[in-house]
C-alpha cells in the first residue's frame, strides 16, 4: 500500500496535468470559428505579404479558425506595430513583424515607436536572413581584407543606404565601428535599387543587404559579396565567409558584430497583443510550430523563393530579451551615436 504522502503528489500531479490538458482544451476551442486577424504592416505583394498569404491558410487548418491577411503599410511596419500592441488582449491579432527596423527604432528612440519589443509576446520565427558586406567591382576590393587594409592606411570607405536606420546603412556602421575603419555612409537615396547603382557606378566603395539581395545584386559580377554579417554562415551564399573568417575583428570590435547579429536573429516574426491570456499564446505558439514544421509547408515557401528559418516564440522571446536587458544607458547611448551621427 502506497503512503498518504505518495498518494496525495499523484493526485497533485494529476490535478496538473488535468489542469494544463484543460487550458489547451479551452484555448482550442476559443480559436475554433474565431477570426484571426493575421497582419503586415507593408502593401499586398511584397515579402511579408507572401510569407502571410502562405501562412493563413495552413494556420486556419491547425485553429480552425478563419484567418484574414491585413496589409497595414505605414512607418516601414512601425504603424501597425503601434496597433497592434495596443489592441484588444484576445489572441485575435497576430502580426508578422521585420525585427530589424522594430529593435533598431526602439534603440535609437524612433519617435514613431510606442511599443517595447520585451512586451509584445512572441509567437514564433518564419525566417531570418542574414546581412552581407558588398564591394563595388568597380572599387577593386575583392575582400573584406583588401578593404580593411586601405581604411587603415587612411582611405575613407563610403557605403549607400536610405537612411540612418534602415539595414544597409546600420550595417554598414556596425561594421566600421568594429574594424575601426574611416567611413562615410552616404544616405538619401529613393529607394533600395538607386543605393544599389550607386554602388554598381563606383559612387560608393560598396553596400550592406540581406544575403537574398546579395545574390541577386552579385549575379553580373557588378558587386562583389565579401563577408557575412556574424557567425552563421548564408545558406544562398554558402562560399561567402563571414567576417570573422575574412578578417581578425577586434575584440571589442565583436560587441558590434554580435549585436547586430543578435537583432538579425528576431528576424520576420510573429507577435500578439501584450495581456493575452498565457494559454492563447502557448496555443498559437504551439500551432505556428505545427503549421512551420510541416516538411511539405517548407518545400513549397522554398519553391516560391520564401525560405523558411523556424525558431519558438519562447526562443526569439529569449533573444529579444537578451538584447534589450543587457543594453545599459551608457551602451544605448554608445549605439545610438554610431547609427545616427558618428560615420554621417
């Protein structure tokens, strides 16, 4: 005969596990013949459009939901951010976020940014592409090394983008702040292909891009892919090194490297309203699992030239965390001048 003690911490451990069955119970049923709102913050065609329009579907299968897709353009996809964090805590409004412009807006004080990315709960990762290092053909840099060394001899290096916070340029800074190099980051430019012929002309020494750009730009040999932005190597550009192979970074140079990186990891995704009750996110959490780990899912995002990089809303929740509880004042402060002011 089992002693009361035993007995008692079955029927606890038991009661638990009723308990949390209940709550997944009640959290499938609330979504069933729910309207999700599943939400972009650009217009219809575009990337994150089609990783959304892809995604509906297959989640409306897992939820039994209807899943609308809502293209909210405005404030590179800040606005809908903003709307998003403070809709109504129900679970109903799911947004797929680029992590990049929202991090970087929330460290540099962006006045359009009225959310806190530590707040939002996330759901889980689609994607996330890794920025390379660009060298015009026409510069005559065929490495990174090549390029380090004439900024050390005192060279000024200049890099195109749109603006002081936009992926190419802050790439670009990150990079010359961690080599220490002489550069001047030329911003104004209308759109993401003016920054690149300026490139191609040999206006500029080279660019910083998504490694997807990189191959697309690299293709007629007019810009050269010369290092990747962190420690992972690109699955479309499996022969670029990354920059600590193509050269030795300092080591305070590798804060930059790694932070940058570190915000590339949020990437595209997917976030709810803060105050949604914790059995809803777990739900959705466990239903983009589902629906991104389906073998046949990945294969057509692939074909379609979407790839797929999956991470759990727990694990981009802990990267998120990591970047902004280990920033003190004097960090922020630090980063902020080298993104806005310092290579302008």
């Amino acid at each position: 005969m089992k002693p009361i003690s035993a007995l008692i911490a079955a029927a606890f451990l038991a009661g638990s596990s009723l308990t949390a069955a209940a709550a997944d119970e009640s959290a499938a049923d609330y979504y069933k013949n729910e309207t999700i709102h599943l939400i972009v913050g650009t217009g219809p065609g575009g990337g994150f459009d089609q990783y959304a329009r892809l995604l509906a579907p297959e989640l409306g299968k897992v939820t039994g939901a209807t899943v609308v897709v809502e293209n909210r353009p405005g404030g590179g996809g800040i606005t809908a951010i903003n709307q998003v964090a403070s809709a109504e805590a129900d679970g109903l409004s799911v947004m797929l976020i680029n992590g990049v412009p929202a991090a970087l807006g929330q460290i540099t004080d962006a006045p359009a940014v009225r959310f806190k990315l530590q707040d939002l709960p996330f759901l889980g990762r689609v994607a996330a592409e890794p920025w390379v290092l660009l060298a015009s053909k026409e510069s005559g840099y065929t490495s990174l090394k090549d390029m380090v060394a004439a900024g050390k001899d005192g060279k000024t290096l200049s890099f195109s983008g749109l603006g002081r916070v936009d992926g190419p340029t802050d790439t670009a800074a990150v990079v010359c702040e961690s080599l220490q190099l002489k550069c001047n980051l030329v911003v104004g430019f209308k759109g993401s292909s003016e920054a690149s012929l300026a490139a191609i002309r040999g206006d500029v020494t080279g660019m910083a891009v998504t490694d997807r750009s990189a191959r697309d730009y690299s293709q007629d040999g007019s810009l050269v892919p010369i290092a990747v932005i962190g420690h992972k190597h690109s699955k479309l550009l499996p022969d670029v090194p990354t920059i600590f192979e193509a050269v030795d970074v300092p080591q305070d140079g590798a804060f930059w490297i790694d932070f940058r990186a570190s915000i590339v990891d949020i990437g595209r995704a997917l976030i709810t309203t803060p105050g949604t009750p914790d059995d809803r996110i777990e739900y959705l959490r466990g239903a983009f699992e589902k629906v991104l780990s389906d073998p046949e899912l990945v294969k057509t995002a692939e074909d379609r030239g979407l790839p797929i990089d999956y991470a759990s809303g727990a694990d981009v929740q802990a990267t998120v965390d990591k970047i902004f509880g280990n920033l003190p004042e004097d960090k922020l402060s630090e980063i902020r001048n080298v993104l806005l002011s310092k290579y302008f």
